[in-house]
C-alpha cells in the first residue's frame, strides 16, 4: 500500500499492507474473515499507533449512514463509521441531545468511544458511558450483540478496537436541551489550586485552559445549563472574554461553538469547535493524563512548580473533570477523575521531553494515560492501574483467541 495514509496529525504513516472501504456489512464480514490481522480506522484522530496494523485497516467510512431514535427506549443505534456531527445535529431535530460530547465533533462516535474519549463536567461521565448495546464483527466475520447489564458488557465498550469492529452502537438519549457559554479570562493559579472542586462544579461543563506560564491560568470556559442562572461578570477573579476565544490563545475563536453567554443548542455549545469548522491547531501532538479528582489541587501545583520544563513545547494545555464509570479499561473506572490534557507544538523530540516531564511531575497520583494520545508510560504502570485488566485479557483471548484484532501497540501495552 502507499505510504500516503496517515492519521489526522499527520504524525503516524500507518504501515497497513491493505486499506478496506467496505459499502455494507456483508462485505466487511467478508473482509474480515478473510484477513490475517485486521484494525480499524476512525477518523484517524489518534495521536499514537493505536489504529496501526502490519495487515488490513478497514475504514467504515462509506457504509450506508444509520441514524435510528428509538423513542420508548430513548437510545439511537449508529453504525460503526457515523461521526458525532453526522449524529449530532439530527438528534437535536428530534428533540433529543446527547449528554456529553468531546472537543470536536468530526471524530467517529466508535473510535471515541473504544478509547474512552470524554468531555468535562464532574456529573458527566465519559461518552462510552452512553453505550447502552453494541454490535461486534469477530474474526470470523460473525456479529455478536451485547447489551448494558450482560455479563462482559463493562469489558466489551471502551476496548482500543481489540475484540473486534463495533458494526452499530446504541447510545443513550435526553431530551434536548440548550446551553450557554461564557469564557473567562486570567484565572490565579494559587486561587485555581485553593478553588478547584467549587470551581469545576459551578456549571454543567467546565474547562481551564492554561499555557502553564507564569502565575495565572489562560481561560475557564463555562457551559452552563439554559435556566442555571445568569452568568457571573467574573470568576474567582478570572474576567468575562469580550470577544470569541479560541482554545489557543491568538487563534480565531470564530471557529469556536458560541460563547458570551448566547443562549443555544447542545450541539452548538458543548463541543468546542463548531460542526464544519476545522478543529485546534492541526500541527499538533496530544497527550493526556488522569488522575483522581481528589488530587487535583496538588497536581496543579505539582505541574505549577515544574512548568518551566514543559511550557515551552506547548501549544495549550486544558483541565477537565469526569465521572466515575464502571468500564473496565476506562480512564475514569471506579474513579472521580480530571483529565490533564496538553496540545503540543509539532516537533516529535521536544513533545516527547516534555511529555516525560509532565509524567514525572504527576507520578505520585498514579495517573492513568488517554488511550489514543502520546504517553511514555511503561506498560507495567499503565497496568498497574486497571484493576479488571486481566478480565479484559480473557475476554479478548474468548472472543479473538488468535489475536486477528491486536496490534503491536495493544499487544505490548496490554497483552505481552
Ligand atoms: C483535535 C482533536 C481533539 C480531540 N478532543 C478530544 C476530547 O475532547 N476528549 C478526548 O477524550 N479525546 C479527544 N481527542 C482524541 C480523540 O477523541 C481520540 O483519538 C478518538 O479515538 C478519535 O476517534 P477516531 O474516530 O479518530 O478514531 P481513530 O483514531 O481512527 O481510532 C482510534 C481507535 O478506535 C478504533 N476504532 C475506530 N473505529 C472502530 C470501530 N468501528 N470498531 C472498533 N474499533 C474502532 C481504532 O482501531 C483505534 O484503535 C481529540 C483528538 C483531536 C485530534
């Protein structure tokens, strides 16, 4: 295969012998189970070779787009290759929303969900969370389905594509609803430390940006529920933007969702980057860490203290709070959890310095890394902190005892 496929980053070249774009089930059933190893591709928004495969990446991106409300159950089954904004807006139309939606709208709702992408809010837990049944391709091309409650289901959702291809998912629904969005500007870092959990809890979702320079945070972005009151002139000393923002300070923020307090839908709120708009920076590297919302205030201030070994290599970095969930390989299991992202300058050498940096300074929480975005962690950590991995581990040596759908990073990460 050419070289020329490459994750949305542009810094991994996938190393796949063949790319499969299958137009139905029937023919990815087929592909499957005639190839030897097979990963999937999403939107190819991962930022580690998490997709990579040696045998065929499969691309779901030309089945036929399934959208189906179940209105008694309050779910939506998609297919497997749907994105959120294809999903989005037509939920809204419908009456319905979402819960929680990530940053950006244009990734695919399974590849999201298989790596546990999340959004902010201390009630609102990761969107995996919302997966109420699956339907999985296995490797000999037969489809099992899953439901919430079965036995493995906790196992099944958030699974870095390794028990197979999730053809549909189900996902929970509420009714629609609308929210504001306010951006506040130079928050203290002394005053974030001795403030978090009042702050993060002061709204239905809350993000702080920082660049990690000097003595105050860049931003706090609020969204608030329609009818939770009127916005605050200034926060804790933070004050009210004037005008759009970007997450990165000096981008347009006019690709961003709506702020200064407008009134308007989930969907046009919740995300970041507005549907049809181009997303951050581009060039760019991403790395993300959990640790327990307990330990927020002192990671802060242990990420304070040691910002000068990181700060230069990034772009922005954003703190953001999620609910405990009951998924085993999920960043938040069992755990109230805030989630330390970093959006690098795209230079591979110093981004991996600094990535480093910021895992010694958070080592003592015992963080927990993003899935799909860089980390150095050695594995044996990154194990350490999955209290059902070995069930995980049987669970996929049941379902995939040859391994079709383990890739060298699964593999090491997980499995060796
Ligand atoms: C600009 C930007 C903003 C981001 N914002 C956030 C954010 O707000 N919160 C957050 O947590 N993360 C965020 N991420 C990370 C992103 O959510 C993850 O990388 C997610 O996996 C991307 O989905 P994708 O469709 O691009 O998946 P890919 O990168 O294509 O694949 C990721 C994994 O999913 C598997 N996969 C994909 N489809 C299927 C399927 N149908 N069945 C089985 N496995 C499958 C792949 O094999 C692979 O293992 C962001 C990334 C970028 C680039």
């Amino acid at each position: 295969m050419s070289d020329a496929l490459r994750n949305w980053a542009g810094n991994i070249a996938f190393g796949a012998s063949s790319l499969a774009r299958p137009k139905s089930i029937e023919e990815l059933q087929d592909i499957v189970s005639q190839a030897d190893k097979v990963r999937t591709l999403g939107s190819g928004h991962s930022f580690n070779r998490i997709a990579d495969t040696g045998g065929t990446i499969i691309s779901l991106s030309q089945l036929e787009r399934t959208i189906r409300i179940d209105a008694v159950a309050n779910t939506v089954t998609v297919d497997g290759g749907a994105t959120y904004a294809d999903v989005a807006p037509k939920l809204h139309q419908a009456g319905y929303a979402l819960r929680n939606v990530a940053s950006l709208p244009n990734i695919t709702i399974a590849g999201a969900v298989v790596t546990a992408t999340h959004g902010s809010g201390d009630a609102n837990q990761n969107l995996a969370a919302a997966v109420a049944a699956i339907k999985i391709v296995g490797p000999t091309g037969e489809i099992t389905a899953m439901r919430r409650g079965e036995p493995d289901f906790d196992g099944a959702v958030v699974n870095l594509g390794a028990l197979g291809i999730l053809s549909e998912l189900t996902l929970d629904l509420v009714p629609a609803f609308d929210v504001r969005q306010n951006v506040y500007l130079d928050l203290p870092v002394l005053t974030l430390v001795d403030n978090f959990h009042e702050l993060m809890g002061r709204a239905y979702s809350v993000s702080v940006f920082t660049r990690w320079q000097g003595t105050h945070a860049d931003m706090v972005w609020v969204k608030s529920l329609d009818g939770a009151g009127t916005p605050a002139d200034e926060i804790l000393g933070a004050r009210a933007a004037t005008g759009p923002s970007h997450p990165i300070p000096g981008m347009d923020g006019s690709v961003c969702t709506g702020q200064m307090g407008l009134v308007g839908p989930w969907h046009e709120r919740l995300f970041h980057f507005a549907i049809g708009n181009t997303a951050s920076a581009g060039a760019e590297l991403q790395s993300e860490l959990f640790v327990a919302r307990a330990d927020a205030p002192a990671a802060i201030a242990a990420l304070h203290a040691a910002q000068d070994q990181f700060s230069p290599a990034l772009f922005i970095s954003e703190i953001r709070s999620v609910a405990a969930d009951q998924l085993w390989l999920s960043s938040a299991y069992q755990q109230d959890t805030i989630g330390f992202h970093f959006t690098w300058k795209p230079e591979w050498e110093t981004t991996i310095a600094a990535v480093k940096a910021v895992e010694a300074a958070l080592a003592p929480f015992a963080p927990r890394a993003h899935w799909a975005k860089v980390f150095t962690l050695p594995a044996a950590d990154v194990r350490s902190r999955y209290p059902r991995l070995a069930d995980f581990r049987a669970l996929a040596n049941r379902v995939d005892p040859n391994g079709k759908f383990r890739n060298d990073f699964v593999t090491a990460l997980l499995f060796d």
